[in-house]
C-alpha cells in the first residue's frame, strides 16, 4: 500500500480482524459487567499494536463506546454464554474483534456504533463517514 494517499483519496477497511483483548477471562468479564470500556480498551490487542507502529500506521479509528462485539451465543442477548455449560476451551474472552479503519484525507467519521443483530456469536459495527468526493 503507498506510504502517500492524494488529496482526496481514501480507504475504509472494516470487518473482523480478530484482534483480542490481552486479559484473562474473569478480569475481562468483571471490566465487562463494570462496563468499564476505558480500562478494558486499555489491553486492546489492535490498539496496542497500533501504538506501536507495527499495522494500520496511518490509519484511524472511532473512539469505541460500545460493549465487546465477540463472544455471544446465537440469537442471544447473553454475553459468554453465562448460565449455559461450556468448557473452558470453547470460551473465548471477550473482544472488539469487528473494527472499521480508515485512511486518507477528506474523511470524518461521525458515528460508530455496534448493533445488536443476533444471527452470529459477534455484533456488528457500523460508522456514519463523511467524505468529500
């Protein structure tokens, strides 16, 4: 990818990049029914990665306000399948697997939110951008 976008270009990248959350279960959990996003943002594999020059340099994102988009049952409001028996090696900490990044200038984002579908073991994530074109 070049290192220069021009004046007007960009790109929007978004999907799941399957970057996790580098605690374990239980301390997630608790930061998670705190709904303590700060601190648990704070161990955000993507973030911490980002920061430290090593993907996505260059690249920006939202600031994320939302509960962790992964781990759900299917067609549940239940977040780590508490209350139904699952083994240690099925459970998954929680993470903001789902992302949108973009690059480029005349770009803004103005929203970035996630939904609350529950036809998958993730939520998914929109964002509002405006662009100039």
């Amino acid at each position: 990818m070049p290192d220069r976008i021009l004046d007007h270009d960009w790109i929007i990248w978004f999907g799941d990049l399957n970057y996790r959350i580098s605690l374990s279960y239980d301390e997630a959990k608790r930061l998670v029914e705190k709904k303590d996003w700060p601190s648990l943002f704070a161990k955000d594999q993507l973030k911490m990665e980002r920061e430290a020059g090593r993907v996505f340099k260059g690249w920006q994102e939202g600031k994320i306000y939302f509960a962790p988009t992964y781990k759900y049952p299917f067609n549940s409001d239940t977040y780590y399948a508490e209350g139904i028996k699952i083994s240690k090696n099925k459970r998954r900490t929680p993470a903001w697997c789902d992302r949108i990044l973009w690059r480029g200038r005349g770009i803004q984002q103005l929203y970035y939110v996630r939904k609350e579908f529950k036809f998958s073991d993730h939520r998914p994530v929109c964002a509002t951008f405006l662009v100039q074109v």
